[in-house]
C-alpha cells in the first residue's frame, strides 16, 4: 500500500502519488502458515493445474550447465520458433517477462503525460496500472453484460487517444468478442491509435466466431497482439510472453525493453512447450470439462455466472463476496475477490483439476448456507 506521508512522494512522477501496486492471488504457502493447514487448493491465478509439458523438464534440465551464461538478450531460436508458429517475420515479435512486460513496454513506449489510453470497465488491472505509472490519463468505458461495449470504446476515442487496450478473452470476466466486431473497430481507429489485444487465453477459446486477431498485422500497422506461456502452456513461474506486431512497433519496443529480460531457462521451456501440442490439447480439453463442472455446480447453487470462454468463471454471489471469501479461506480454498475491478458481489474461481473442482463446490455451498 502506498504510505500518504512518505516523503519521497514528491520526488517521483505524477502519476505514482494515485497508485497501489498490482495484487497477486493469496500463494498457498501464506494461507497454510495464517491458518495452520496443509492441504490448500488455489483456484485463484487462473494458472494451468497440469503444469507444463514434460519436455519442459528435460530441457531445463539440459540448460542447467548454462546458468553461469548471460541468456540471449535476442531470443533469437524462441523468436524465430514464433515466426514460424505465427507466419509473420522474428522482427515483428518483442520477447517479455511475462506478457504483462509487453503491456509495460507498451505503455512506456506510447503513452506520456498529456495523452490518453482507452479500457474497459472490469477490464484487466494492469491497464489501468500501466498507463497511471507514465503519468498519462485513462479513459474507462462502460461495460455492456460485464464485457467490451465496443461502441461506447469508439465515442471515447479522441486526438489524444494513444493506446486503445483490449482483452479478448476479458480477465476477470471471461467474456469474449467476435471477429467481425472487433475487425470493424480496429479498423475505425485512426492509425495515430495503438491498439493493443491482449489473447493471454486464447488457447483455450472453442468458439467459431473468435478470432485470432495475429492474422491482422498486416492489414493493421497500429496492431499489437500479445501472447502469453503462462496459463495453458503452464509456465506461469519462468515468466515468458512476447508481443506481435508490425516490424517499426516492434523496433521501438525492443528499444525500450530491458536486456536480458526473458531468462534462458524461460527461453527453453517455451521452446519445449511448443514442440509439445499434445500437452497443450490435453490441458485444455480438461479445461472444457472442468469450466463446465464449475458453471454447473454454482448454477445449482443458485448462483449466476458470467459465461466464459477462459480456464476461470465469474460468479455473482448476490451479496458481498468478502465474508464467503474468508470462509472458503478457512476451508482451504483460495478463490479471487475481484472488488477492485468494480465487481464486489462476485469472486472469479479459477478451473482445477476436477476433485479440486468438486472441493471448491462442496466449501462454496457451506459457506453460503452458513
């Protein structure tokens, strides 16, 4: 939390005087120790439960004698296994920390005081944090059923207008845009406009209608998709994402990038993972089935969930989550408030392995009985 008396707070950019930093979900390793138990479940970061492919091991394994090594500030093999996987050149591709280092480089490279940046309500925390920390002023659409009103977006775009942000599926709701609609509004943006769609869960998405907004780089310069390793490729804790975009985008990101920003045991577990799409379809067809076990189950709860194409739900308790929250804590499950988003009768319940499921739902009914 930041401290109104610090006195540092004056030395320090404008916007950061407003900002609370980003917070994580509750690490199981915290709960046990607050509450004395050993056996926590955490449906809470939308991480994948099978964990990576098991060529991930091998290969980090392998890389080990390495680690005295500076990793390659280029990337350059996960950048041109990228290229190929994307059909696009391994200049058009900015390796982060993450994705959500792309979404930081974004915001460094286009936005500055006396410019704007567009979201939407409910839509993913960092937006909002990114833009507030170069000192530039966002601009926040209304919602339309807890997802993107892509209308009101457009009545918000001005001259001033830098850096339109869109999730597409939307964390925390889960919600998700079709490709004409999309198409169409990128394609009313003026090219003074980046226009960034964030696809960290696209890989589980099983709709006809969605798109793959990478297969418009070539038709819009001001496009930048991110791509995340993180949730269906299961490597949340090495921290690997990476941005497309047009060449000339991509040359200023990169100028701003931190070296050595993706660590080589990173760089070598992504490239195992995408020799391994079998790990990959596996994880995701356990993902349908556990999505619909979550949806049903809280639905004979009589809860309302906003339906979603991610590995998590959003579930409207009716009431204030944060009492249901301590008490699914007690029970050893480690769900997501999503308060701070705007939704504080809701908590967005990530999808387990399917007895996690099924624990989570049996401690949700006795917390809402209680």
């Amino acid at each position: 939390m930041s401290q109104p008396d610090n006195p540092f707070l004056a030395l320090t950019a404008p916007g950061l005087a407003g900002l609370q930093p980003y917070v994580p979900g509750k690490p199981v390793s915290e709960l046990e120790r607050e509450l004395g138990i050993h056996d926590s479940i955490k449906l809470a970061s939308n991480e994948n439960p099978l964990g990576p492919s098991p060529r991930v091991a091998e290969a980090i394994v392998a890389a080990l004698p390495e680690l005295g090594r500076y990793p390659d500030g280029g990337g350059f093999e996960l950048r041109a296994a990228l290229a190929e996987r994307h059909g696009v050149k391994a200049e058009a591709i900015t390796l982060g920390n993450g994705s959500n280092d792309c979404l930081d480089l974004i915001a460094r490279t286009f936005l500055q005081p006396g410019v704007e940046s567009l979201f939407s309500a409910h839509a993913f925390a960092v937006y909002p944090i990114a833009t507030q920390a170069v000192g530039a002023t966002a601009r926040v659409a209304p919602a339309r059923d807890y997802g993107h009103d892509l209308a009101a977006m457009a009545g918000l775009v001005n001259e001033r207008t830098r850096v339109v942000w869109i999730a597409n599926p939307n964390n925390p709701t889960g919600t998700w845009l079709a490709a004409d609609a999309l198409h169409a509004f990128i394609a009313e943006l003026p090219r003074s406009c980046v226009v960034v769609v964030d696809e960290a869960y696209i890989d589980y998405v099983d709709e006809s209608s969605f798109p793959d907004a990478s297969l418009w780089l070539g038709e819009f310069p001001n496009l930048i998709v991110t791509r995340t390793f993180s949730k269906a490729h299961g490597l949340a804790a090495l921290r690997v994402g990476y941005a497309l975009s047009d060449p000339a985008v991509a040359d200023l990101l990169n100028r701003v990038r931190q070296p050595f920003n993706v660590n080589s045991l990173a760089q070598v577990a992504a490239l195992a993972s995408l020799a391994d799409p079998e790990h990959i379809a596996r994880h995701v067809a356990m993902n349908r089935a556990g999505l619909h076990q979550l949806t049903v189950g809280c639905e004979q709860l009589g809860l309302s969930v906003i339906p979603s194409v991610g590995n998590f739900i959003a579930v409207d308790l009716g009431r204030p989550a944060g009492p249901i929250n301590d008490a699914l804590l007690r029970e050893g499950c480690i769900v997501r408030p999503v308060a701070n988003y705007g939704m504080p009768n809701h908590l967005r319940i990530t999808v387990g392995l399917e007895a996690e499921n099924a624990r989570l739902l049996a401690a949700l009914e006795r917390a809402l009985a209680a």
